[in-house]
C-alpha cells in the first residue's frame, strides 16, 4: 500500500462524515487533481510547499492528520463500512 493512499483512506474515515459540502469539493479536488499522489503526501508531511490552489482547510486538516500527534499505528488502510455510517 502506498504510504499516500493509507494516509488519505484513514484521513477520509476520520474526516469525511463531518466535512461540509464546500470542505468535500475541496478534498475531492484534492485527491483528484494532482497527478502523482506523493506530492499529496509531500505536502501532508511539509516536505514540499503546497501550491496556492491547494492550500486551504482541507490541506490544513490533512497537515494535522499527518502529525500523528495520539502516535496512532497506522499500518493498513480501514475497512470500507465507513463509508455507510450515519454522520456523528
């Protein structure tokens, strides 16, 4: 699994359901415009500037996420029954 998509698909369940339409449009912008997902990852991680056009909440949201401040193991990408949860 590459390290990008595992750390998108845990941010995604932790964040997805609470996120505003605007918030979503962003992410999915995010997820979906740049063409090599490492540079999502480089700039979650601050190894890279973030270009402008991505730089946003969601990018900020994401930044915090890749902290790992609770020093969470984040070894495998979860399960798919998020995604039909009801919203908290």
């Amino acid at each position: 699994v590459c390290i990008s998509s595992l750390s998108s698909s845990l941010f995604a369940k932790e964040n997805l359901n609470r996120m505003s339409e605007r918030q979503l449009n962003l992410y999915d912008r995010l997820i979906n415009e740049p063409s090599n997902d490492w540079d999502i990852y480089y700039w979650a991680t601050e190894a890279k500037p973030t270009p402008a056009v991505f730089e946003n909440d969601v990018m900020a949201m994401l930044r915090e996420f890749a902290k790992n401040k609770n020093r969470e193991q984040r070894l495998r990408q979860p399960d798919l029954e998020y995604l039909f949860e009801s919203p908290r």
